[in-house]
C-alpha cells in the first residue's frame, strides 16, 4: 500500500505522537483507529437519522412492522428445530441420550 504525506500542524502532530507513546503502538496505528472509529461514528449518526426519519412517517413505520413480525415469525415449518444449528446444546447435540 502507497504513503503520503499530510501536512497538520505540530499541535495537532503532538496528541497522536503521545498517544502512541502511551499505548506503545506506532503513530499510524493510532491515527487508522481513530479515523475508522470517525467513519464508524458518522456511519451510525446516518443510520440513527434514517430510522429517525422512517419513525416519523406513520405508513412506512408501519411497513417495518409488518416486516418484522414476518421475519421474526414462527420458523418451525421452514427449519425444524432440530435442525443442527438451532440446538442450544451445539452442533449434533439434540440432547437425546447426550
């Protein structure tokens, strides 16, 4: 993966420059982490937005509802229960003569 540079002030060098220090992890590090944690946090701000924005309209939020509660609907039929990876027992483990 290519570098560039990218010019900041001193005072803004020194925070990453000492949080570096502190952790014991390069420079770098501390900078991806923060901008990941930046994009996640704007990612989440949209997200909260939207359903924000759904929960205001009566009909729409109403459609999600109804979604819901056919996704979160009964799935015996579809899957059994004693499908593997349904078992609160793990993988294989019906419980029967376990």
């Amino acid at each position: 993966m290519g570098q560039t540079t990218v010019r900041v002030t001193e005072s803004t060098r020194t925070l990453p420059r000492h949080l570096a220090a502190a952790e014991g992890r390069p420079m770098q590090t501390i900078i991806v982490t923060a901008l990941e944690a930046y994009r996640s946090e704007r990612f989440l701000k949209a997200v909260n937005t939207g359903y924000a924005s759904l929960r205001d309209d009566a009909a729409a939020w109403a459609r999600v509802a109804e979604e819901r509660g056919f996704l979160n609907g009964p799935r015996a039929p579809i899957l059994p229960p004693s499908a593997a990876w349904y078992s609160v027992h793990g993988a294989g483990d019906s419980r029967e003569g376990a």
